[in-house]
C-alpha cells in the first residue's frame, strides 16, 4: 500500500523556484504522470518524492506518515532513471538482484526474485549477458527489473522511454502500463511526451513553470482543459486557437474574429471582459468543398495524409488553421474549401488569462 501525498511543496535552487506549493496526492496503485515542457519541474517532484532532493518547504507522506526526512534509501521506492544506469561489467541477473545484495538479502531469495522479475519482463534468457549485449529496449527492461524485484510500495520512472527508437517506445509504453497491472503499485511517472502520458495513465498532472495548471484523468484533461496552456500541450496536432469576441447575436452567444461568426450554445459564463480565444481541435474541424450554412470560406494551405485521415491546412481569414479529416480528401492547394466547426466540442478561453470558460 502506497499513498503519496505532496503537501505545499516549493524547491528553490538558488533564486529559481523549480517547483511552486506542489499540493497532489497520489492513491494506492495509481498510474500517475506528471507531464510538461522541459524545466517545469517534473523531475525535481519525482527527486523530492524518492528522497534525492529535499523540498525548501512543505511535506511528503507515504501512507500518511511523513517522510520528508527520510533519506532515499529509507523510503519505501523505487526509481527507472531515463539513462538505464545499469552495471556495465555486471550481468543482467548482477544488475537485476544488486539492490537486494546492497539490502543482505539471502542468496537464494535473491536468485529467485531475479527470476521472477525477469519471468515479469520476458528477459529469462537474457541473464547471463552483459548491458554491451544488449538492444535498448532490452537494457530498458533490465532497468525495470532492477525497480520492480524491490518490491518497492511506489515506483518512480522519469522518462524511461526517452532514449528508445520511436517504435520501440510505442512497444515499451504498452509493456510498461501492463507491468502496472501486473504488479498492482503506485506509479509515478515524469515525460514531456503528451502522448504517453494520455495512453499510459490514470491521471495525470500538466505542470508549467513549477505549477500544476490540471490534474484529472486523461479524457477530462482532453475533453475540459482548465486553461489554454493545457489545451495546446495535449493533444496532436494540437489544438487550433483564433482570437476574437463574444457579442449576443439575437439572444445567441456567438464568437467573432473578422469575418468568423460562431455560434456557441454551451458556454453560460460571461466573462468580465469580452475577448476572448476559441480553441477548436483538428478533428473538430468538417471541410466541404461546397458552401454550407454557417461554414466559413477558405483556401486549402496544404494537405498531408496520415493514413485513415488527412490533416488540412486552411488559410482562413488570414489565420492557418488545421483540420483532420477522412480520406478522401481531393481538393488541391489553393482551392476554396468551406470550413465548419463542433459546435458542441468548442473551448472559450479568457484572452486575458487563458482560463477555461465552462
Ligand atoms: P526536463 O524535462 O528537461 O528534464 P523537468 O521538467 O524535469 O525538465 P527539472 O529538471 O525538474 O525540470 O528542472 C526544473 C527547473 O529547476 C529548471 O529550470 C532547472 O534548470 C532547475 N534545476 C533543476 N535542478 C537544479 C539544480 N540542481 N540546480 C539548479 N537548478 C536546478
């Protein structure tokens, strides 16, 4: 059982504050990422949980006992470090069971663990080589197995995928999401890469500049972002933007940005100021090479194909905006195309400070 609970935790190094009154609690057995631009701080939290760093202020408990004193190895985790850190002159059963010798575990228990730990990774045969011997998703799978034959409460990985081919990281990151299932613990896990933390986690936590701006699961975090920050960092191609107004057209309240006239029908606040963005997702985009009511005129920018759709550029009003859509998509470049939006799957944010509009 492991519960991680942040309590107002800051880190300053010097004058930069890394990390600012850091308040999140992590259940027991959760698949938690914290996710973000590099330097918001996603790799100090996950120091400061496992001992590597201490917090200028503010508390840690595991399973509501406080550990902010307790040094690294006194703390009931694990952590896969992005370089594998393995042993170079130890095999992968040496690197696998090093932690359990450090702890004096007896010599049979240890083989046996490694074992299962590498049952766990499909690393069996594996063992007698050493890390030179190795492909990179193998000797990421060894780095797992030197965390998970801890039997540790908690599991912290900072971007343990990041060194991986591209393949190999979509491979591992459905491996790494089974190892969670099969191993029912806590998991902490840091990466820039949106992506995988929308596939991998239960929730996740978006950080910018020391500051957790939404921590939700990931279809709320897609489908209601809290501000325009995290509705442009999840999400690819990301999310179009178009600055403008609200007005009351006839009882409707509508979006305008030059010749653009949206109606929004969800939106009940009123901000206090009326400019306001529009944030419309690629796939909430519908092109028609024919005019429709309500669409707006534009002219095709470029098309590129993704296989099962087409991602369009259109240039709209002066503005490029991005729309994915089924194949077919015939029209060529520079051709005129009527560009209509989801009405029901549109995001108002406040120009002034980018907070969401429910
Ligand atoms: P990345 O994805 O690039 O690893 P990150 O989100 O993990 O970034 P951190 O490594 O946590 O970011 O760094 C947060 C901020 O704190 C950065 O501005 C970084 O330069 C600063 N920082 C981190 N460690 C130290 C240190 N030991 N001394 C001084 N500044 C530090």
């Amino acid at each position: 059982m492991a519960e991680v609970r942040l309590e107002g935790i800051t880190k300053r190094f010097g004058g930069k504050t890394a990390v600012n009154d850091l308040n999140l609690t992590i259940e027991d057995q959760e698949f938690l990422t914290l996710v973000g631009p590099s330097g918001c701080g996603k790799s100090t939290t996950l120091r400061m949980i496992c001992g590597l760093e201490r917090a200028s202020e503010g508390n840690i408990f595991f399973d509501g006992k406080p550990v902010s004193w307790l040094p690294a190895n006194k703390r009931d985790v694990a952590m896969v470090f992005q370089s594998y850190a393995l042993y170079p002159h130890k095999t992968v059963r040496q690197n696998i069971g090093f932690a359990l010798k450090m702890m004096r575990v007896p010599k049979a228990t240890i083989a046996e663990q490694v074992l299962q730990a590498a049952r766990t990774l499909d690393i069996e045969d594996l063992l007698d080589r050493k890390p030179r011997e190795l492909s990179g998703g193998q000797r990421q799978r060894v780095a797992l197995g030197r965390a998970i034959v801890r039997d540790a409460g908690a599991y912290l990985l900072d971007e343990p995928l990041s060194n991986l081919d591209a393949q190999l990281r979509v491979l591992m990151r459905a491996e790494i999401k089974r190892l969670h299932v099969d191993v029912a613990r806590t998991f902490i896990y840091v990466t820039h890469d949106q992506v995988e933390a929308m596939t991998m986690s239960d929730r996740i936590a978006v950080m910018r500049d020391g500051v957790v701006q939404q921590c939700a699961t990931p279809e709320e975090i897609y489908e209601r972002p809290a501000n325009r920050f995290v509705a442009s960092f999840m999400g690819s191609p990301p999310m179009n933007f178009l600055t403008g107004e609200l007005a009351d057209v006839d009882g409707v309240r509508t979006f305008r940005s030059g010749a653009l006239s949206q109606e929004l029908g969800r939106y009940d606040v009123s901000p206090d100021d009326p400019a306001v963005v529009l944030g419309v997702r690629p796939e909430d985009v519908t092109l028609s090479p024919t005019p429709v009511a309500g669409y707006q005129p534009g002219k095709v920018f470029v098309s590129e194909p993704l296989g099962p759709d087409v991602l369009v550029t259109v240039r709209i009003d002066g503005e490029l905006l991005k729309a994915r859509v089924p194949v077919p998509f015939r029209l060529g470049h520079d051709s005129t195309v009527y560009v209509g939006f989801n009405q029901n799957r549109l995001h108002v944010f406040k120009a002034s400070d980018g907070t969401a509009l429910q």
